[in-house]
C-alpha cells in the first residue's frame, strides 16, 4: 500500500494537474475519489455492519 500511496502521490496526482483546465470533470473526478480515505470499514462482519455492507459506492458517477 505504502508502494501505491506513493506511485499517486508523485506521478498520478502531478499527471492530473496537466488535466485540469481541459477537463475539469475529470480533475474534480479524480480529487474526489483521492480524498476517500476508508470505504470499507472493517473486514468483519456484524449485525450492524451487514447492513451498510450491502450498500453499493458508485465512485465514477
């Protein structure tokens, strides 16, 4: 993850900057989906857990 972290960090996110002004849907896209920081909670499963488990995230709507 630390490999990956750092791979957006230096290249991907300077990379996007380049976008910005010709597609902002794409840049404002990308800066969303960069700023989830925990999406999935735990691995384990519980009563309350179930619940939010079966919800679907649409990150490219």
């Amino acid at each position: 993850m630390d490999t990956a972290r750092g791979i957006l960090k230096t290249e991907l996110d300077t990379l996007i900057e380049l976008v910005k002004d010709k597609d902002r849907e794409l840049y404002d896209q990308y800066r969303a989906v960069r700023g989830i920081k925990d999406l999935g909670g735990s691995h384990r499963r519980s009563a309350d857990s179930a619940e939010t488990a079966s919800k679907e995230v649409d990150i490219a709507a």
